[in-house]
C-alpha cells in the first residue's frame, strides 16, 4: 500500500519535501548544539552571548521552511489524489464494460469520494512526518553527544530498542481491531448512500426501519472506534514510558558523577529539555507509525473498493424475455450484427423488469462504434449550466446537445419516466425528428 501511495506521489514533489524537512531539522539541530555550548559557557560572557544568539537565530529560521513546507505539502496531496482519481476513474472513460451493478456502483462511489482523499493524504502526511521525527531525533542526538557526552548516544539507541520491541509486539492486534473497524465503517457510509429516499420520503414504516438499520450500523462502527483509538493511545503511552527510562537513568548517572562540575551540569541541564522534546519525537515516530498503519488499512479499504473490472453484461440479458419493436430476437451479439446495418428509425425495447433492458443499452453502447448513450434523468456534461429544470426540460437539452452533435445510434434509457403527458409528447417529437437521421434505440418506462 505505501508503495501504490509513493507512486500516485509525484516525484519532484517528493524529493523538495525530503530536503526541505532535511533543511529545517539541519537548522534545528544547530540551535540544539548552540545552546549547549552556550551553557558550557557561562563563564565566557563573549562566548555565551554568541552562541545563544545563534540558538536565537536557529530557533526562528526553520519557521521561514516551514512556510515553503506547508504550500509545497497541501499542494502535492492534491496532486496525489487527483492521480488517484485518474487512475481509478478517468482513464475508464467511455468504458460501459465495466459497467456494475447498483450495490458496486454505491461502494464504488464511495471508495474515490473524500475520505480516499483524506486517508491518501493522511498516509503521505505521515511518512513525511515519520522521516522528519527521525531525522530530528538523529541530528539533535548527534548534537547532544558531541557537546555533552557521547554516551547519550549508546542511551537513545537503547531507548529506540526498547521502544520497537514493545511496539511490535503490541501492535498487530491494534492492526486486527483497525481492519473490524474500517469494514464496519465502509458499510455505514454505503448505507448512508441510500438515506435520500428512505429518509425524506414520508414513508413511515421505511423511515423507522432505514433509521433503524442506520442506527445498528453506526453503533457497531462506533464501538469499534472506541476500542482502537483507547489501544492505540495505550501503546503509545507505554512506548513512551519505555523509550524515557534509559535516558532518564543516563541523566541521573551523568548528574550525579559531575557534581562538582558546574560548567558540564549547566551544559547538561540546558539540554534536559531538548532530550525529553527527542524521547517526546519517539513517541511521535510510533504513534505516526501506528497512524500509517490505521490510515493505510482505511486506504486499502478503498483502493480496492474503487477497483473495477470488465463485467459480463450480456449474463444480465435474458433475450427471450426482451422484444424489439415487438418482435423476439436470437442473441445480443446478433443484435450488434443487426444494427450495423440498420441506419434510422426507432426501435422500442420491451420486456419485464428485470429482463435485463436497461443493461442491453449498456452493453450495445460498449460494443456499438458509435453510440450515445442518455440515463434516466440525465446530469450528462454537455456544457450547459444543469441547476433547476425540470427533468423534461433537462431531457430536451440533453436532446439539443445529440442533435446539435450527429450521433449514429442514440441509446435512451426510460427517457418517460417522471414525465407529464405534454412533456412526453414533446420530447418524443423531438425523438422522432432525429430518428429521421440516427437509429434511436429506447427502453419506456412504460410502453
């Protein structure tokens, strides 16, 4: 999953985020090193004032990166969610063979919705955010260990031990918990898809019953987000118990052996700070490596929710309980054969439900060279402004658009359905007038 997340990155992006955080850890470890010297050198008024100036400085310059940082950042995750949105949708463009059915086509909306965003963009945040703790542990360590004493070093690299070792141990479970939680999530916001009717409608008994349902599978989801969110933070407070303890013995063992040494304790005090800000970081590192770990098991979720493939459409099609124009006809690849050579006209296609009509103009707008196909209440892009028109008046200019655009063959989906009587005799005038010169293939939401 990290891997799939890398490449939706854009490369460039990438690298300017890895050596602006580089640049700003580089700065703050300097200011880490400027301030011990400054306490070695309480004694040098020349010496201290220098150095502390210079900590004053660093302290303030990581902010001017951080300004490069942040537009660079949103930006990038844009930018990555937009190659997912490509990747997972646009390049199906004009692809009816992948057509799914109702329940996919509802987790599938879901899956490249905004929480695909939200979870790709958590995932890269955290990655980045996991390089910069590191590299922030690494350089002020280095400082510390150059300034003060370098047995710091042997400490945080057995507080870094520690702290894996319990964390992978600890961890896999809260992985498990993570997983319950985001199936139970996705079939909450599936759901949640189908609220518009079940809701507003005044269908008591439906009401009750979708609120109902609604409600069971809210509740499960939220017990679930309980209990991984308490194990996750309680491992995160023992991780930090347990990074904390070798270098908090370190510090006591250092203080009580320079106790006479008033320029190396003042060095080492000014520090004690800093160090806790570094076993602080390492609590950072799990708890984003924990967070990847959740928001990568999320993103999966929907990265696989969002894979399509090509469907057998023709296994919906039951011909011998559809009619063209009345008449029953041998196969749908026949059909195809048929149609290649018929030029104009209009040709009703009947049937009943679940015959599988509406899947057959699908399935010949995928095999058909050059087809148009018009869903029921169409929303098509066809560069007009769709805001409140009525579904004739919307049907009509998605008609004016087809004229205005000669199309072979016009495939019209239920075209009648919500229409008033002068509404359909309207549009099926205008239906008339281009099937004078296209072949114009119907299914009626009644016949």
């Amino acid at each position: 999953m990290i891997k799939i997340v890398f490449n939706l990155l854009n490369k460039k992006f990438i690298f300017t985020m890895f050596a602006l955080i580089t640049i700003q850890q580089i700065l703050v470890a300097m200011g880490t090193a400027c301030l011990s010297l400054s306490g070695q050198n309480l004694n040098k008024p020349t010496h201290f004032v220098l150095f502390i100036t210079g900590f004053l400085i660093l302290s303030i310059l990581p902010h001017f990166v951080t300004i490069f940082l942040r537009k660079t950042e949103m930006q990038g995750y844009f930018q990555a969610y937009y190659s997912f949105i490509e990747l997972r949708l646009l390049k199906f463009a004009g692809s009816a063979k992948i057509w799914p059915n109702h329940q996919q086509k509802e987790k599938y909306q879901t899956a490249i919705g905004p929480e695909a965003e939200n979870y790709l963009t958590a995932i890269a945040f955290s990655i980045f955010d996991i390089f910069l703790f590191l590299l922030t542990i690494a350089l002020n360590i280095l400082a510390i260990s150059l300034v003060v004493d370098s047995r710091f070093i042997l400490a945080f690299a057995v507080s870094a031990i520690v702290s894996y070792w319990v964390f992978s141990r600890l961890s896999s479970s809260i992985d498990q918990l993570i997983e319950r939680e985001q199936e139970n999530k996705m079939r909450f916001l599936s759901y949640l898809l189908k609220s518009w009717d079940n809701v507003f409608l005044k269908n008591s008994q439906i009401n009750q019953k979708y609120i109902s349902k609604l409600e069971g599978h809210f509740e499960q989801t939220y017990e679930l987000i309980g209990k991984a969110n308490f194990q996750t933070e309680l491992l995160v407070l023992i991780l930090t118990i347990a990074s904390c303890l070798p270098v908090f013995v370190l510090i006591i063992y250092l203080t009580v052996t320079h106790l006479q040494d008033a320029s190396y304790l003042a060095g080492l005090m000014v520090t004690i700070p800093k160090q806790i800000s570094i076993l602080s970081n390492y609590r950072s590192v799990f708890q984003q490596v924990t967070n990847l770990n959740t928001f990568t098991t999320r993103f999966r979720s929907y990265w696989e929710s969002s894979h399509l493939t090509e469907s057998d459409l023709s296994g919906r099609i039951k011909p011998e309980k559809i009619r063209l124009n009345g008449q029953a006809f041998d196969s749908v690849e026949q059909l195809i054969k048929d149609l290649d050579t018929t030029k104009k006209g209009r040709i009703l296609i009947t049937g009943n439900n679940g015959a599988g009509k509406s899947t057959l103009l699908v399935h010949l707008n995928a095999f058909l060279p050059e087809s148009f196909y018009l869903p029921s209440s169409p929303s098509l892009e066809i560069g007009d402004q769709l805001g409140s028109e009525s579904t004739g008046e919307r049907i009509l200019k998605h008609l004016e658009f087809v004229a205005n655009n000669p199309t072979p063959v016009l495939l019209l989906d239920e075209w009648d359905a919500n229409l008033d009587n002068t509404n359909k005799e309207l549009i099926n005038e205008r239906i008339d007038q281009l099937a004078r010169q296209s072949l114009v293939l119907e299914v009626r939401h009644r016949s």
